[in-house]
C-alpha cells in the first residue's frame, strides 16, 4: 500500500499532469454527457424560447410573429392570470401548511407517542402513490352525486359540488396534494429529527429553556440542511403540479396551471406550439427564479464552509 | 494491489466499449426500422382502441384479406393518443390509410397537403348522399374521405317516464321549454348534463344555434368568418340561459356517464346526448325503453332540417406509397358488405352507404338511420367542424364557464371574439 500511494504522489508531481490518452478518455467521457444534456436539455430550452416568438402549428411553416405570443397571452388568455394564481396558491399551500404540518407530526412521531409506527407508515402511505391516483382517488370522496364526502354530511337534496365549483374545486385538490406532501415532508424531517444530538436538547433543557424554545432554538437550527431539502422539495413540487388537476378535469373550470396550459397548447391536434411555448417561457422564467436563488444561497454556503 | 493501475486502464477501456455499446443500443432500433423497407402489405392506422369497434374492425379489415388476397396490417393506437398525436403522426411515417373524422377536422389537413385525394374514388362510388359528399370534400372541391358511419345527436329520455306522466314529444321551443318546467314541478331535472369533460354540452350549443340561426350561420361562424357578438349569438346563449334552471346543476362537476345515469335511474327527463352515449349507460333492460326525438324547432324558416351526426371513416396520407393499394382498399370500405361487416359487431352507430342493410338494427339504430337521411343538412359537432385549437382551448373554458354564471353573456361573447381572432388570424 504504501508503495503505491507514493508512486501516484510522484506522479502527481511530474511535468505533465495527464498523458494524451488520459485526456481524450477525460475528453469522451465528459463529452458525451455535455453532449446529451446540450442536445436533451438545452437544445429543446432554446428552442422553446425560439419557438415563442413564432406561430407554428408543427405542420407548417414556422412564422415570425415577434412578441404577439406573449401579448396574447398577457391580456387575451383567460386561463393565464388564474394558473399564474393557482401555481402560487399551490406554492404557499404546500408551504406554509403541508410542509409545516409535517413538520409537527414527525415531531410529535418523534417524540414517541403511542403508536408512532402505526401512525408513520399510515402517514407515509399516500407518498407512495402517484398525484395522478391520488385525483381519482380525490374524484371518489369529491364527487357531487356520487362521492363519498356528501354521502357522509347527508346534503341529499342540495350537495356540494366540490369539484365542480370553480371557487372550492382548488381547495379540494390542494387538500388531497397536502394529503401526500405531508407524509414526505414527515419522513424527511423524521430523518433529520432522528440525527439531532440528544445532548443539545439536555444541554437547553439544563439552561432551563421550555420545550418550543428548545425546539425553535436548538433542534430547527440544526435541521439546517433537512429544511433546504425541504423547500427545494416544495418549490418543486408546486410548479410541476400537474397530473392531479389533468386526472380530475384536464385542468380546466378553476383548477388551471401552468403546466397544464403548456401541454393544452403543445399536444393535440392543431397544436399552437409557438403559443404554448410562451407559456412555458413564463414557466421557466418562474422556475429560473427559484433555481438562481437555491444556487446562489448553496454556492455561499460552501464559500463559508 | 500491484496490478491495481492497469485494472484501472482496463476499467476504463471497458467503459469506454460499454459507452460505444450503449450508443448503438440506442441507435439500432432507429437503423433497423430504416431497414425494414417497404413490406407487401398495406398498413392502417387505426383509433379504434376500445374492445368492441376494434373487434368489429378486425373482422372487416379480415374479410377485406379474405376477398382480395392481399395482406392489411393494422395499427391500433389508443383513441385519445391517437388524437394528440396526429400531427407528428402525419408528418412522421403515417400509415397508408387511417381513421379520422369527416368536415373541418379532414380539411384542415387537406390543407397542409398532408393527404391523398381520392376525387377519382368518389367518382365511382353511389351509396353516398349529397351531405355525405360535402363533409368529405376538402376546401379545394376534391374529396379526401371515406365515409363509414355516424351517430346522430338528439333529445334522448325513456318512453316509460313519459308514457306514466302524460309527456308529449315537444316539436317547438316553446313546447320544449313548457315540457322542462313541468318536469321540474314534477321533481325530475328535466335535463340531465355532464360537462366536465367539457365537450358533452357543445351538443347543445350547436343545435340551438343551428335551429335559431340555420346550419350555414352555424357553419361559417365555426368557420371564423362570424363575429361572436352578433346578436344572433348572443340570442343562442341567452335561448340556453333560459333553459339553465331546468338542467342539472353542478355540471362541471359531472361526467356524461353519470349525467346519462340520471337518465337512466328516472332521475332526469331527458339529455341531448348521440346515439352511443346514453345506451351504454342503461341496462340491458333497460335499453329497449330509451328513445330520442329530434331537438325541437326554434324558428320556422330553418325547422327541424339540420342533423348533427359525426361521421367517422377513412383517410389515405398523401406519403403512402401504396396509393393504388390502398386505394383499393378504401373502395372495399366504401361497400354496404363492409359497413355490414361492422355493425354487426357495434351496435351504436349506423352505416352511412344507401344500401347498407338495416336487418341488424335495433329500434334506435333504425330511427337514427331515418332522422339522418331526412336531414336536409349534417353538422359534425363543434370540435369538428370548427379548428381544433379553437374548440378545445377556447369554446370547453367559454362553455363551462357560461355553465358558472349564464348571465354574463356579453362578457362572454366578447372574450371569445377576442380570443378567435387571435386563433384564426394565427395561420
């Protein structure tokens, strides 16, 4: 062992770092995924932006029409303003309810009430299930003549129609997203939870602080990095949001997102491609936001580091 | 642990070779679908996904085989992938032949020359009416599309609820509108409506407009060429917003399966529905006790002359290199036998040929067959008699939202106005 640890310093040392092959080998090996993510990921990024300045309907030609796409979409969509809306509404329902709701569970969980393993995995089970199932699921309980939610507040005569209601239909759904937001953000936070050091807490409780002091204190502080992840989760998850509200009405009549005015646009027969892509413009635009900040707050993180 | 660097070396050679492997994984298929060059038979896309039409079509398309010797090879994609598809399918590598609907939705492919025309095909053939003839003729005057069946849209409801309460087929509006009140007082809806999937309600829309206004307002205003704040339409939504209290409530939360449930469970009065919507919702006991009559008169000058009936059938792509092929085989579709050959098996369309027998019929398929050939002119429904882009992203939303709040009706027709010019002037 020794032996060769010293041959590779020695080599490390020399004139020349890599020999020609090293390089082209280094060369393939980051060449090819740069390849795949430019021609994956970049390559249709930069077509959409392109493609937003232009009517195309994936037949025909491909028209300039400068920003006529953005102003249509700005003051002649009706969709745009409530999808903006709801994506946002989305973002702060899963973030000041879900996301805290999970948090007090995996703590309560954590501090080892009765039946903490039942109450886990019964939490958790949702996680499991795709947004899409959960929408059927949510079409079950929901349903005016048929769901299981007015059967049970016995409305007969005058049911609630939850989700066709275009004022109650969003709280519905963000109620059955939360539903399965919550068990992840409390597995995560579990996680975390489990990794703090006992000896902090005693330490505090020496100092005579109480017990939500402790916790805002202490025990959240060191959850840094589980927080992070947390919120990066959450972003995520509120601007992808997408197959519940397309399983339940394609989106439509109150439950608009912009995802779903992307794909409206994009798929289908007589596609306005060049319209749909300035949808997913602002999209990205959105999306961008988040990104840059997440990256900037990481990049500080590690300088101080 | 000496050799430890040279297994490094062999460890990256191999990933090297697993690197060029994976890539010619990835490219092989593509290569081997370039390779397999132009087989014997001729191929057919087909949307008929479902387990009944696709059964039925199998049989036919096997009679075909059986008759002329050659080989059908037959494509089936599943019916609303299909349909999301179809643009990328028509660019791509179509199939030589493939299903699709009549009027606007084939002209506006016709238009971007993406399909054969078959005017010569049309030139033989005699079964057709004049109306059939229309719908499958492009905006150019040359024929694109052969016909095989429709399904006409009227007034459905249960002989048995109107024999037991004394209801008469309404003829007029007024009638019409008379009939729904007394169904409410009799604690019936006299409507029953589903519009969650946001197409079911456009039935409606265009058969008031077409009774209010004629089929050729009805067509040209699909066709953009009218302007949505005519007072002529705003008449039709106002005509539907007087009809509003008597519909069931809540219809953006409903599908039209559980609309034509109500239907069935004597629970509404009647639906505006086509022909295979509310029979698969009934059982089998049941289904000898459905009825239609045709959407009532509005005014007088137009009557009871327009038919909305869909008509699906056949399109042969402009880069199949089989025309003559193909060809052929659209001639067989376009025989009474063939259309025969299917509704044996389905049971809820009727065959669009003259001279297709009707000894399979069922009651309703026989009335049906009548409405339509007494129809003076055939609508296609909205989303296919107008563009695509425009039914789905602007009428469906217009639609549900008229369904929230019928009193805002010049609102409404000012936002779809806006929104149509947009759409149209886009190509």
């Amino acid at each position: 062992m020794p032996l060769k640890t010293a041959r590779r310093a020695g080599r490390r040392t020399g004139p020349r770092k890599f020999s020609n092959r090293d390089l082209a080998v280094i060369g393939v090996l980051l060449g090819i995924p740069i390849l795949i993510d430019l021609a994956l990921i970049w390559g249709p990024t930069l077509a959409s932006i392109g493609l937003s300045f232009t009517s195309w309907d994936g037949i025909g030609d491909i028209k300039w029409v400068g920003t006529d796409n953005y102003q249509a979409l700005f003051s002649d969509y009706p969709p745009f303003w409530p999808a903006v809306r709801n994506n946002v509404l989305w973002l702060a329902f899963l973030g000041l309810v879900a996301t805290p709701f999970g948090l007090l569970l995996a703590v309560l969980i954590d501090r080892g009430v009765r039946f903490s393993r039942v109450y886990q995995s019964t939490i958790y089970m949702p996680v499991v299930l795709s947004l899409a199932i959960v929408g059927f699921m949510a079409q079950l309980v929901f349903s005016r003549d048929q769901g299981a939610l007015n059967a049970v507040l016995g409305n007969e005569d005058n049911p609630v129609d939850w989700l066709g209601d275009p004022d109650l239909n969003i709280w519905m759904v963000l109620i059955a997203a939360a539903w399965r937001h919550t068990g992840y953000v409390m597995i995560l936070y579990l996680a975390g939870l489990k990794s703090v050091d006992a000896s902090l807490k005693e330490a505090a409780a020496i100092d005579g602080a109480g017990e939500v002091q402790t916790f805002f204190r202490i025990v959240l502080p060191t959850l840094r990095p589980v927080n992070v992840i947390v919120l990066v989760i959450t972003v995520i998850e509120a601007l992808r949001a997408f197959d519940i509200v397309y399983a339940i009405n394609h989106g439509r009549n109150g439950l608009e997102l912009l995802s779903v005015l992307v794909t409206d646009n994009i798929i289908g027969e007589a596609s306005r491609i060049g319209f749909g892509s300035a949808v997913a413009v602002v999209l990205l635009t959105v999306s961008l936001g988040f990104i840059v900040t997440y990256l900037v707050q990481e990049l500080r993180g590690e300088k101080k580091g | 642990m000496a050799q430890s660097s040279s297994e490094h070396r062999i460890s990256r050679r191999a990933l090297l070779r697993g690197t060029a492997a994976g890539a010619g994984a990835v490219a092989l298929p593509t290569l081997l679908t370039a390779c397999g060059g132009p087989g014997k038979e001729v191929k057919i896309g087909s949307n008929a996904s479902d387990a009944v039409p696709r059964k039925a079509f199998a049989e036919v398309f096997k009679a075909y085989e059986k008759k002329s010797g050659k080989d059908v090879k037959v494509n089936t994609v599943d019916h609303e992938s299909f349909q999301e598809n179809i643009n990328r399918y028509l660019k791509g590598t179509p199939d030589d032949v493939f299903m699709w609907f009549a009027g606007y939705r084939m002209q506006f492919f016709a238009q971007q020359g993406l399909l054969a025309d078959i005017s010569d095909l049309w030139d033989g053939f005699d079964g057709f009416s004049g109306a059939l003839k229309k719908q499958s003729t492009g905006e150019d005057g040359k024929q694109y599309f052969v016909p095989y069946y429709y399904y006409p849209w009227a007034v459905f409801y249960r002989k048995s609820v109107f024999e037991q309460r004394g209801y008469e087929i309404p003829k007029t509006f007024d009638e019409y509108r008379a009939l729904a009140k007394r169904m409410d007082k009799d604690g019936l809806d006299a409507f029953a409506f589903g519009d969650k999937d946001g197409w079911p309600a456009m039935g409606t829309f265009d058969y008031l407009n077409m009774r209010a206004n004629g089929y050729d307002f009805h067509i040209s205003l699909m066709s953009g060429k009218e302007s949505w704040t005519d007072p002529k339409v705003k008449n039709v939504f106002d005509l539907w917003r007087g009809l509003m209290p008597y519909h069931q409530k809540g219809a953006n939360g409903r599908t039209w399966q559980e609309a034509a449930q109500s239907l069935a469970q004597k629970k509404s009065g009647m639906a505006v529905f086509g022909l295979p919507h509310p029979g698969q919702q009934f059982s089998d006991a049941d289904r000898s006790d459905l009825d239609f009559f045709p959407f009532p008169e509005i005014d007088s000058g137009y009557g009871q002359d327009a038919v909305e009936a869909p008509i699906d059938g056949f399109l042969l792509s402009k880069k199949s290199k089989k025309q003559k092929e193909a060809k052929e085989l659209l001639k067989y579709l376009a025989t009474p036998a063939a259309e025969e050959k299917y509704l044996m098996r389905d049971p809820n369309n009727v065959a669009v040929h003259k001279e297709a027998s009707t000894g399979s019929y069922n009651a309703l398929q026989k009335k049906a067959a009548e409405l339509v050939s007494g129809a003076k002119q055939i609508s296609q429904f909205m989303d296919r008699d107008t563009r695509p882009d425009f039914a789905s992203q602007v009428m469906i939303r217009a639609i549900q939202q008229f369904i929230n709040k019928p009193d805002d009706i010049d609102g409404l027709t000012k936002d779809i106005e806006s929104q149509k010019k947009t759409i149209f002037a886009a190509s």
